[in-house]
C-alpha cells in the first residue's frame, strides 16, 4: 500500500519517482486488453454481499494525477507510464506547463469532446481611453453555445457608454465600485453602487450604464455574463451611435429644441470613455413612477457562505436575486486536495471562471467521450448540461471559481447522494461496493469532497 496526499506532493510524486512503478504495475496496454484475468482485480466483498456480474473487465486502479503543475521546474514531456514519447519538435513550453492533462492525457480519457477552455489571456483586448474590454463567445469557443462573458475594466471615473442589448446581462465586480443606473419599460428608475464580489442583472432590452466611482483609486473591474454564446460586445446598442444616426431635424423635433442643442453630440460611438466620478446614487432623479420593484444588483458578498469540509460555496438564483431570471451563479473555494464532487447540472449548461488557483476537470460527455482539462486564475471552462464532471483543486493554494448558468434556479445532482438514496443491492449490483461503502454514501448533498489521501493498492 502507498499513501499519497492529494496535493501537490502527490504531483510531484507522480512526476518523478512514483511514475515507474505505478507504470509497472497498471500496464496500460495490459489493462486495455482481456488478457488481465477480472478476478484478480476485483474488490473483495463480504459474506452478506451478492459477487456482481462481472460481464466486462473491471476499470484500472491505475491512477493518473496531473503529471506536472504549472510552476514545476521540469520538462514536460508527452509521456504517461508506458505511454507516449518525449517532444522532439519545437513546444510552447509555459502553455505545455498549464495543461498537463493535454499532453499527457489521464487513460481515462477516450473519444472526443471539443474545447472547454479559453484563457481570456488569448481573447482581443479592445483598448480605450479610460479602460478595455476583451470577450468569450462561440467565435472563439465553439463549445459555450449558450453562455458568454466579457471581462470589463474602468478607471476612476470611466463610463462603459449608456446602452442596451436583446441578451439579459449578468456581472461579478472583481474589484472596486461600480455604479449601474438603468430605467425600465413603466418608467421606474435604478441606481446602485455594488462592489467587489456583488452582483447586477439586467433583463434583456433595458438600457444601462456602467461607471467606476473613486472608492479604489484604480477604479474598477469586472466580469459580464450573457445568456447566450453568440453575445457580441462590440453589436450593442450605444446611446451615441444611434444619435449620430438620425437626421439632427428629427432629432430637434423628438426633443422639442432649437438644432444647436446637438453641436456636442459625438459623431461615434463612445464605449468606454473617461469622466469625473459619478455622484451618490442618493442624488438620482426621483421617478415619478417608483424605482424598479425588483433590484438590479445583489449583496451576494454579504452572503454567508456555506462552510463544509474542503471548502465553502454559496449560490445566488431568481430565489433570492428575483429579477434574475435567466442566471443562477455558485460561489466555490476549495481547500488544496479538496473537489467539486462528481455531478451534473440537469438542465442548465454551466459557464464557468477561475478567479484563484489551478484546477483539474474532467468532462464526461457519454458514449465513452471524456477529456481533462486544467484551469489557471482568468480562465474560463464550460460544461454543457447532464455533462458529468467534477473540479478539483491540484494546487497548494485556496481555488476559488464561479458556476455560472443560463437559468432561473441552480440545480445539480451529486453523484455520492444519488448512489445513497436508492437501494444499495442496485450500487452493488452496478459497482461491487460493500456494505460499508454503501453505508458510507452521503444521503445530504456533500457538494464539495473534504481533502482526502488516496491510497493506492493493487
Ligand atoms: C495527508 O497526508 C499528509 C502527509 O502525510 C498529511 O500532512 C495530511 O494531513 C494528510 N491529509 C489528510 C486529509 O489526511
Ligand atoms: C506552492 O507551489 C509553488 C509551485 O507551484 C511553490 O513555488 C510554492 O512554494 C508552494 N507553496 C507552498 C506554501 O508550499
Ligand atoms: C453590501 O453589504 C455590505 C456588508 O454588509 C455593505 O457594506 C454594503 O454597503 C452593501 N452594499 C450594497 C450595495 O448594499
Ligand atoms: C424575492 O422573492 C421572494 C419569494 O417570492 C420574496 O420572499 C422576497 O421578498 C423577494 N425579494 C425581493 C428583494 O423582492
Ligand atoms: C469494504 O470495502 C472497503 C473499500 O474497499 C474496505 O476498506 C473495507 O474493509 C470493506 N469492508 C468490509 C466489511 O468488507
């Protein structure tokens, strides 16, 4: 038996002294044949315990932890045990070093699932004075057909231009203060400040603006979320552009004024332009129509955590932020060898971000199709629904990511709870568990896995 923690130690170990012999024992090419008798593999089961049918070969114990992490001073290499062979041709090594699980792929990864990640790192960035903002949508991946994101930065002051857009919008301030203002369709206004950590929901079609105020004197920065994969930042509805394209006659006679009084408007678009920061939200015109019943922005930093065993999470959906509709959000940390434990999302498909930390994730997409991907701060992962999946911290630090979803109400199903609350002759039938392990199974969702040692036997 070897006992190996489920850290970063264990990287390490899989990288260098403990790949040989593991590649001895677990044989990949033997283990994919039928030469390998089940019955020496098969778990031992107690007396009171049905022996499952074995009609297929049982799975390898073979594990297959990421072969390196970012930072490792080695060379990667496109080898797994006995799989594989060095890179002789020229590579890049630093993005070689943030996807092991690409290059030397787990052997439990079969078949074809399309890209699931995209650093914003390799998204065009669109500079202006004042900020920039780069996007993610299906031109760049493909895969993330109904989820899009932008990420969004303004300096001191600097508005993103009044505008609007068919797509709802969903944002998560980074850092800084952010004033929003909007005015829906029976005239009743909104203006709020939100900072690092709180959220805004725009439905789809009402005009908003976006403005850094001064709280942090580098202004502000944030993460936008659409509903939908083919939003495109640059197709929105800018207050200005439209102006700079009706006859100034119409525009005198729509704002009942002399045709001077448009000598300043801008003949294209702003965007994101600088300004001074804008006054309290208490200072807003008052409507004579109320302010919109149902906010626009939420707390969701005020929010008490959920604390478990590995780490914390939170979630935010239309049964606490109301107006938002159309994206449910969860909020994770996860302790160094603690995971987002095996689940799927029943029908929503998930968006999600990294914002501390690296991660690992596996895709199950049926059919025998699974692909590992691995996550750095500022990349985004996708994963469609009932895509069974799990996310699981391989660094030594605190990882801390969103789940983002196109839908009014979070949902998932553990894979530990499911298997707990139906018949256990049913999981002993499928699995060979024993009694113990079944008992064992969690009946309340555990959501997150605590850090576990894995310990490796034949
Ligand atoms: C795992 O093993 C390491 C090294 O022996 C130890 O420091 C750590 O506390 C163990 N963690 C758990 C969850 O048992
Ligand atoms: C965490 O790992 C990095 C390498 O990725 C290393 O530089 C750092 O010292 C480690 N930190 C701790 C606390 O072990
Ligand atoms: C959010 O909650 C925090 C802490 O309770 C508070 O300081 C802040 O003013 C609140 N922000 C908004 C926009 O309500
Ligand atoms: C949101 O909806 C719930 C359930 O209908 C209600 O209890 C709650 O007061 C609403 N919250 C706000 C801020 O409107
Ligand atoms: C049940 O299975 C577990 C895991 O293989 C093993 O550690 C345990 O000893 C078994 N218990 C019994 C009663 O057979």
């Amino acid at each position: 038996m070897i006992s190996v923690a489920s850290c970063y130690l264990a990287l390490l170990l899989s990288s260098t002294a403990f790949a040989a012999p593991v590649a001895d024992l677990f044989d990949a090419a033997s283990l994919s044949s039928s030469a390998t008798p089940a019955s020496v593999l098969a778990p031992s089961s107690t007396s009171s315990a049905a022996s499952s049918t074995a009609t297929v070969p049982y799975i390898s114990l073979n594990p297959n932890f990421p072969m390196w992490g970012p930072n490792d001073p080695t060379t990667p290499e496109a080898e797994r045990g006995t799989l594989g062979a060095s890179v002789i041709g020229p590579t890049d090594t630093d993005t070689v070093l943030q996807n092991p699980d690409l290059l030397a792929p787990p052997t439990t990864d079969g078949g074809s699932v399309p890209n699931a990640k995209w650093p914003y790192s390799l998204s065009s960035n669109r500079l202006q004075t004042g900020g920039w903002a780069r996007q993610q949508n299906v031109n760049v991946m493909p895969f993330a057909e109904n989820l899009a994101g932008v990420n969004m930065r303004l300096e001191a002051g600097a508005i993103r231009e009044l505008h609007w857009h068919k797509t709802a919008e969903w944002a998560y301030i980074l850092q800084g203060t952010t004033q929003v203002t909007s005015v829906n369709a029976d005239g009743q206004n909104y203006v709020a400040n939100v900072g690092a950590g709180d959220l805004w929901y725009f439905p789809p079609g009402v005009p908003h603006s976006l403005q850094a105020t001064n709280d942090d004197p580098a202004g502000t920065e944030f993460l936008l979320v659409f509903p939908t994969g083919d939003f495109n930042e640059d197709d929105t509805f800018l207050l200005t552009d439209w102006m700079a394209h009706v006859p100034a006659e119409v525009l005198a006679k729509n704002f009942q004024t002399d045709i001077s009084t448009f000598s300043q408007v801008p003949a294209k678009e702003l965007y994101i332009f600088p300004s001074n920061s804008p006054a309290p939200p208490s200072d807003a015109p008052i409507s004579p129509n109320g302010v919109v019943p149902q906010p626009f922005t939420f707390n969701f930093s005020s929010v008490a955590p959920i604390s478990v065993p590995g780490g914390t999470y939170k979630i935010v959906d239309s049964t606490t932020f109301n107006i938002s509709t159309q994206v449910a959000a969860a909020e994770i940390t996860l302790e160094p060898g603690a995971m987002r434990e095996l689940h799927w999302h029943p029908t929503q498909d998930e968006w999600g971000f990294f914002l501390e930390g690296t991660a690992r994730v596996t895709i199950f997409a049926s059919s025998g199709n699974a692909r590992t991907f691995d996550y750095q701060a500022g990349d985004i992962s996708y994963v469609p629904a009932t895509y069974g999946h799990y996310v699981e911290n391989t660094g030594n630090s605190t990882l801390k990511f969103l789940e983002i979803f196109n839908t009014d109400k979070f949902a998932d199903i553990g894979l530990s709870n499911w298997l707990a609350l139906i018949p256990p002759a049913l999981v002993q039938a499928h699995l060979g568990f024993n009694e113990t392990t079944i008992n064992s199974l969690p009946k309340t969702k555990r959501v997150l896995t605590a850090p576990y040692n894995v310990t490796l036997s034949a």
